[in-house]
C-alpha cells in the first residue's frame, strides 16, 4: 500500500497524461471483475499487448463510490487495481513490472455530485510514457 504523498504523487503526473477511461466497474462491495465489464478489461489486454506499447509504465488507479468508510474503501480500491492487475499479467503476459497499481478509495469520484453512484467503482488505466 502506497503512502498517501505517493498516491498524490502518482495523481499528479497521472493527471497531464492521456486517460485510457474504459468501462471497468465493479458491483458494490467487490473487486472481481463484473461480466459487464470483462470485455473492456479484454480489450484492453489487447491493446496493452501491442509491441510499441513494451516497457511503458502504466497506472492502474482503483476508485470506489462514497459509501463505506475511508480505510475500508481504501482497501477495497487497491484490490481492485490489483484484480485488473493480476488479470493482465496472467491472461495477456504484460510484465508486473509495468503496471504501477495504486488505490484512490473515495477520494477521486468520477461523478462527485452522485456520490454513491455505480460510475465510481472503476479503474482508470494511464500511460505514463504518453
């Protein structure tokens, strides 16, 4: 678990790169990846497989709703970014190396003014040699 300075680090330069902003949500309460979304976390797997795309670095930032408490949702991100993290590497072969997984909780809400909202359980996917 990155500290809170490093997970501000990582939002900063993550936040002057391009976002790759897939449709990975995950069900309340879980970090296994919903069926509604395992095409997405395919396709990407795909495109993180391109041979001119070897040795970049990649943020794969989980994020939570509002609901639940901060060190519950903190947890619950990071094994988010981590299930998408574990998947790559398994079933696409991209190295470890290059996926930097970090975990927001409920600090980062893709949609602040509905707090609760399904569209805040996700994972955004960065490249930071873009």
């Amino acid at each position: 678990s990155l500290s809170l300075g490093e997970r501000e680090q990582i939002a900063e330069l993550a936040a002057a790169k391009p976002k790759i902003d897939l449709d990975i949500q995950f069900d309340y309460n879980s970090a296994e990846i919903s069926q509604a979304s395992l095409s997405a976390v395919q396709e990407l797997g795909k495109a993180l497989s391109n041979p001119a795309l070897k040795g970049s670095t990649f943020v794969v930032a989980g994020h939570t709703d509002a609901i639940g408490g901060e060190a519950f949702n903190q947890d619950l991100s990071e094994r988010r970014a981590d299930t998408i993290k574990r998947y790559l590497t398994d079933k696409y072969g991209i190295a470890g190396a290059d996926l930097l997984t970090v975990g927001y909780g409920k600090t980062k809400l893709k949609d602040p003014s509905a707090p609760t909202s399904p569209v805040n359980r996700r994972v955004q996917v960065v490249n930071l040699n873009s």
